[in-house]
C-alpha cells in the first residue's frame, strides 16, 4: 500500500509537521484529485499513515469524486491539475465538508472590512470563470 518517501520529502515534510505540531491551530491536509501514477498513490498512502500517526487529518478527495460529480475528462486541465469547471466543484464541496465537519465560521457577509481582500479576489475570480461555467 505504502511507498517510502525519499529522504528530502520525509525530512520536509516532517518539518511542516513540526511546525504545525508548534501551533495552536487545527491543521487539516487535503488531497486533491489527480491522475496519479502507482508510485504517486503509494506516497499518499505513506502521507496518510504519517498524518494520522501524527494526529492531523487528511480529507483525501479522491474519495469524494462522484459526491463531486468530478469528470476527469471535463474537469482536468491536464493529468495533475483541475480547471475551473474543476475547481468550483471542490471549492464547493470542501465548503461543505469544512463547515460540516470542522468549527469554520461562514466569513460571507462580513462587513467589518478584514475579508475585503477575499471579496475583491472572489469578484475577479467570477469574473473570469463567467465563460467557463
């Protein structure tokens, strides 16, 4: 099932994990949907064992495809990244996830102006999707 990590990936990503084991924030990681080659899937499989040893969780959203509706075929840009067809569908779905299964405040509608950056990135971001959807 598990394929080793190489030596830079395991000490860097041990790293990351010290630094977030050094926080006082909840930290979830999150795998993205991908066409992944055997060796890739084994290494997420490592990732997965290490993160839940460590006590952190990981939302793997290969799992979630058909939730998604995810089309590999219509939803990829190429075989490692989505495109914005793709993107909406996780961004909407790991809203939902999030908020179901984490205390994550819903920011949409707060008109107290630190989000304000978030607004304008989101409008520039519906602006461009307009012809994708």
């Amino acid at each position: 099932d598990g394929v080793a990590l190489d030596p830079y990936e395991e000490d860097v990503f041990q790293s990351l994990l010290d630094y977030c084991d050094s926080k006082d924030v909840k930290c979830v990681f999150v795998n993205y949907p991908a066409l992944q080659s055997a060796l890739e899937n084994g290494k997420i499989n490592t990732v997965a064992t290490i993160l839940r040893d460590r006590g952190y969780d990981l939302i793997d959203l290969d799992k979630y495809t058909d939730d998604m509706n995810f089309d590999f075929k219509t939803d990829m840009k190429d075989y490692q990244h989505v495109n914005i067809r793709g993107a909406v569908k996780i961004t909407r779905f790991l809203s939902d996830y999030l908020a179901s299964n984490y205390n994550v405040a819903d920011r949409r509608g707060d008109n107290s102006g630190k989000y304000d950056a978030w607004y304008l990135d989101y409008k520039s971001f519906a602006k461009e999707a307009e012809g994708y959807l």
